[in-house]
C-alpha cells in the first residue's frame, strides 16, 4: 500500500486483517477459488495503489453458483421457512451490518473513493434502512380473494384467489458508484420475497459485497441463498444474464450495458429483467425560487458523490433572471468543495472510481471545450496522483452538444437558461432519458404544473436526492424497466398464481 496513505491515513486493524489475504467467491455457503484459479486486482482511486487482490469468476464459476442457487430455491430450507423465521435472518443482517458500520464506510472510501463520513451517514445507514424495510415486507406478500362471474357456465359458483410467489433464480448485477448500497436494493426485496441469488458485485469495487455476504452467512442465512460471485461483466456479467437456468436478471448500469442484457435475457429463457439505468436529469430553478435553498441544493445534486449518481442533477436550467446570480453561487460552491482522499474526515469529493471513469470524464471535458462551452470553475484534473476531476461548471451549452445529451457520470454540470415556464417542459425532457428531475419554486401550484409534464420517475421538488427504502426509484425511457425499493420492488420479484376451484 502507498507509504503516504498509510502514514496520513491509517486504515482500521478490522480492515488491515481483512485486506490481507485474497477475497473469494461466496458459492454453496462456502468461500471458494474460482476454476480458473485467477485473481484481480483492486485499487484505491485516490493512490491508484493496490489494496487487494480478489478472485475472478468466470462462467464456470456462475454456472456453480446458479445450481447452487436453483438447489436452495427448489429443496433447501429457504423454500420452507415461514415467511416470518426469513424476516428475522433480513432484519439479522441489518443489525450486523449496522455493527459493523466504521468498517464498511471505510471499505467504501477505499475502493469506491467516496468520503468515509457520506459512506456511514448515507451509504450504510440507508442499506441497513432497506434490510429493515424489506424484513417488514416478508410477512405482507400477499394474495387475494376473488369474486368471479362465468357468463358461459351460469348458475356455478366459484371459489377463486391469488397467490405471490416468488419468482426464482435471480441474477443481480450491480455498478461501482453505490457499492453496498446497490447491493442492499437488489438483496432486500429478493430476499424478501423467498427468491434465491446469484450477486455481481462491479470489478472496480467488490469489496463491501464481500464483507456482506460474511454477514450474511453469519445471520443464519441457509447456504445457497445468495451466492456471490466477483469478476468482470464480459466473463462473469455475460454468462449470468444469459444463463438457462435464471428466472430474472436485476441490472443496475449503464443504458448500453442494459441493452445487452435484454438481448441476452431474450436469447435464452426470455428471463424477466429489471433495469436501472442512465439519467441525464433536469434541476429547474424558477426565477420565484428561494436560492439560499436552490443554490446549494443545484450543486448537491450535481456534486454529490462525485458526479457519479445515474439521478445527477447534471442539466441546471434556470429562468433568465436569475441565471447570472444562480451560476455564480453554484461555482463558488463548486470552488470550496475539498477534493481529497476518501479515508480524510475533512474531504468532501473523492476521486472518480476508475482509470476508465477518469478518461471517460476527460473526454468529455474536451469534448464540451471543442464544442464552444465555456468552464465558469473547474474543466481540468485535479492534482496529478489518482482519478481526480474538479468540480465542473459550464455555460454557453447547446442542446446539440454530448455534455448536454450525453450521460457524463462525473461532477460536471450544464447551466442553460430559459425564458419563461411554458418553455422548460419541452427542453427538461428533451433527451432520451428520464430518471429524475428536481424543480425549485415557492408557488406550489407551478411545482405540480410543471412536474406533471416532466417525464421522470422521481420528481424531487426543493430537494434533491431525497432516497428511502419506501419510495420506489426509477425511470422513463433509456433509463430503465421496473422500479427500486417499495412495495413495486417486492412485485417485481413475485409471480403471481391464480388458483380456481368449481364448488
């Protein structure tokens, strides 16, 4: 590990001793090496240091962890256990997890980059929140009884009710920029509902999906219920998405990456699929708007995590009156922000979590120069050692240019005024995406007029990145199928049985 790290940064003894020896892959209830033997490494962002080394599953590997799965699913005691003895092992795993609170937000500031104080206020605490909320729902899935009218058989009665019944086999795939976060949407609501897993975790940030599945093990989770295999998305992604044997593929990723997913769901079993995927979203300011509020605010939607939010706020439209002022506070916010370590009390924005990330972001730094847009702050790397952007915001933008159309996934925003309200709709939609939007105003009869129009599966008014483990989180268009969190999680991984009898 980085000298300068360590002596600046210390990492916990818990995290020293977890780091030291390769991470497996969790396949049958048992920690295992991979067929092929192989390994990969895992970097720090903010050094570009190796802090681990973790096994690289491959198909074979999936393969293993399918029929481990589909035994748990078909004869293992999961099938069998009231719904109540299940909602205790989930909610186990949520007090184990709350224990274990330091470790994990440190685990994410590690491979992730993300500042350890966010990881622990938000990352962790909304994952134990979503175990809690899931554990609730496995003794509510329920049917319903039935009333039915036969025209063709007059005079018989009916005795005719529903059943929830979990859908099977799943495949979760999971992105870097929520490591344990997006593991928790994906694990709870399958859990919940008695689904068996086969868990992806991103190559770039595997390990606090590792550490997870220790705990899960550790609540009494029976083995073969959730199997967790590490790798990358062509080797290990690719074959669990196309797999015969998988009843549903969660994805969370890229709109490209999802495309593939479909494809390979639908030349298979034509499996059941669930997207979360990209977002270019609107943050409209109206010019009634209290900026103390939706100056800070704009930039937190932005800034936050980095950049690296599917729902960033990363399109600022502002009513003309008020743009110059609206900028000015949003750069100077920008300008403030400590950019640093993850593992620095002190940091505000880490790194991007990748070389790739890094380079994707730079690209469009110079893309959006070369086009005629102009950096108020920021444009540039920050420092020259790890995958650092500074926060980034550009004017004199055009609705032709990538940086406005185009999903960045880093902490650069495009400001555009507009003139007046009847104007803002066409514009906010005016992508292919359609994941989230935020407007601020004090007229509340213009924030219903104006979200009614906006085509977003989350519409945040006077606040942004507002998350709970009951509200359901996703998008129109490009930016996926089905929905995070709530009751429509639990849907989504039930079939549903209509049983008739004739009296």
């Amino acid at each position: 590990m980085n000298s300068t790290l360590e002596s600046q940064y210390s990492i916990s003894s818990k995290n020293d001793l977890y780091l030291s020896t390769p991470k497996k892959l969790l396949i049958d209830g048992e920690w295992q090496d991979s067929v092929s033997g192989g390994t990969f490494e895992v970097r720090n962002p903010a050094t570009e240091e190796v802090i681990a080394r973790v096994t690289d599953g491959q198909a074979a590997d999936i393969d293993l962890a399918v029929k481990a799965a589909r035994r748990a699913f078909e004869s293992g005691p999961w099938a069998r256990m009231t719904p109540s003895d299940r909602s205790k092992i989930i909610w186990k795993i949520a007090d184990l997890l709350e224990e274990n609170a330091d470790q994990f937000a440190e685990l994410e500031a590690l491979d992730n980059g993300k500042p350890i104080t966010v990881a622990k206020a938000a990352d962790v605490a909304l994952a134990v929140d979503l175990f809690r909320y899931m554990a609730g729902w496995a003794t509510k899935i329920n049917g319903d009884s039935i009333s039915i009218s036969v025209p063709y058989m007059p005079g018989e009665q009916f005795h005719t009710y529903t059943k929830k019944e979990p859908v099977g086999v799943v495949g979760q795939i999971i992105p870097w920029n929520f490591p344990l976060l997006m593991a928790a949407w994906k694990l709870g609501p399958a859990l919940a509902t008695g689904c068996t897993i086969v868990l992806k975790p991103a190559e770039e940030t595997p390990l606090s999906a590792i550490r997870l599945g220790e705990l899960m093990m550790e609540a009494g989770l029976p083995k073969g219920v959730v199997n967790i295999v590490t790798g990358f998305g062509e080797t290990a992604g690719a074959p669990l998405a196309a797999h015969p044997d998988v009843d549903k593929i969660a994805f969370t990723g890229s709109t490209d990456i999802g495309r593939l997913i479909v494809k390979a769901a639908g030349e298979t079993n034509l499996k059941k699929v669930t997207l979360e995927l990209g977002g270019k979203s609107p943050n409209i300011i109206l010019d009634d708007a209290d900026l103390d509020l939706a100056i800070p605010g704009a930039a937190s939607a932005i800034f936050f995590n980095h950049g690296q939010c599917c729902c960033a706020g990363s399109r600022l439209m502002v009513q003309e009156s008020i743009f110059d002022k609206v900028v000015e506070g949003v750069a100077e916010f920008a300008q403030n922000i400590k950019v640093g370590n993850g593992l620095d009390a002190a940091t505000q924005m880490g790194p991007l979590v990748s070389t790739d990330q890094f380079n994707r972001v730079s690209g469009f730094l110079d893309s959006g120069k070369q086009q005629g847009a102009r950096a108020v702050t920021g444009g540039n790397r920050f420092g020259d050692t790890g995958y650092f952007v500074e926060p980034t915001v550009f004017v004199d933008t055009r609705s032709d240019m990538r940086i406005v159309q185009e999903e960045i996934f880093g902490p650069v925003v495009c400001a555009m005024p507009f003139k007046g309200i009847e104007d803002v709709a066409a514009a906010a939609n005016g992508t292919d995406f359609g994941l989230a939007a935020g407007i601020w105003t004090r007229d509340v009869s213009k924030a219903h007029s104006v979200a009614n129009v906006i085509r977003a599966g989350n519409v945040w008014i006077n606040c942004y990145n507002i998350f709970d483990a009951a509200l359901p989180f996703g998008g129109y268009k490009q930016s996926g199928w089905g929905r995070e969190m709530g009751k429509e999680a639990i849907d989504l991984y039930t079939e549903t049985k209509a049983v008739t009898i004739r009296l």
